[in-house]
C-alpha cells in the first residue's frame, strides 16, 4: 500500500469539504455586502399629507384638499380652520432637514442638498464586498495548502528521509 498516494488523496478529499465550509459559511455575509453596495439611497418622506394616507388607506380617493377637510372635521374639530390650516402648514413644509435611508440606515442632511452631493458622502461609507471575498479565498486556499506542506514534510520524515520513488 502507497501512504503517501493514499495520504494525498485524503487531503484532496478535505481540502475540498475545507473549502465547500468556507464557502457556506462565508456565503450569506459576502452575498449581504454586494447587495448593500448595489443600493441606492431612498429620501424618507415623513409630510403630514403622505404619512396619514398610510396609515389611513381608507382616505386615498380624496384630494389634499378634500384630505385636510376630512381631517379637521374628525380630529380637529375644536380648532378653527384657520389654526389648523397654520399647523398643517407648518407640517406640510416639513423639518429643515432631509432624511436619508441607505443600507438600513438613516442619514440627516438640509434640506436643500441635492441628490449627488449625498451620494458622494454616502460612498465612503460602503464597504468593499471584494475584500471579504479576498480574505474568504485566502482562508479557503492557504490552510489546505499548509496542511499539504506539513503533512509531505511528516510524511517524508517518517519515511527516514528517503527519496521518493517515482
């Protein structure tokens, strides 16, 4: 019987399950970072108007106007039009900031910054997918290799140092 064939085999065999581990464990963190560097950044709308429509889909079939009315009759009817229509405005016009979701997270900038200024300062905050794969094949790749490395020096040890025959 050949032991190092035999041997050689046997690290072909784990070196290949070694990988396939790697690859499943490594699979959904590497699969979620390409996914978060393929978003877009979306701006949260957060006006009186559109949150009540969610909320109440019941009201979708009216105008803005009809809305309003519809609205100071059932909750505010103890405030006169003109102080509701104050306070509507105050948060239709909305906060003096623009609010930002991209990859989970929110983000805050005035409301006056335009779309590409907050996408150059969003992209330093993606992470590089391809180095977690770099360093997944690293692993995947230079363990086995190690392992072949020692286990033909052991091999050839124990073999009281003899040249190979081929």
């Amino acid at each position: 019987m050949n032991w190092r064939r035999g041997l050689f085999r046997l690290w072909v065999v784990a070196a290949a399950l070694f990988v396939l581990v790697v690859v499943f464990v490594s699979y959904s963190e590497i699969k979620a970072e390409f996914e978060a560097a393929a978003s877009r950044p979306e701006t949260v709308t957060s006006s009186f108007i559109s949150e009540f429509r969610r909320l109440h889909p019941e009201y979708n079939g009216l105008s803005d106007a009809q809305l309003a009315d519809a609205v100071h009759s059932q909750f505010y009817s103890d405030m006169s039009r003109e102080q509701f229509d104050k306070k509507l405005a105050e948060k239709i016009e909305g906060p003096k900031t623009k609010t930002v979701k991209f990859q989970g997270q929110l983000y805050e900038y005035p409301r006056d910054a335009t779309d590409e200024e907050i996408a150059n300062v969003l992209k330093d905050t993606v992470k590089n997918p391809w180095a977690t794969v770099r360093v997944a094949a690293a692993i995947a790749i230079s363990i086995p290799l190690v392992v072949l490395v020692v286990g033909s020096s052991l091999v050839w040890a124990f073999s009281g140092f003899a040249a190979g025959r081929f």
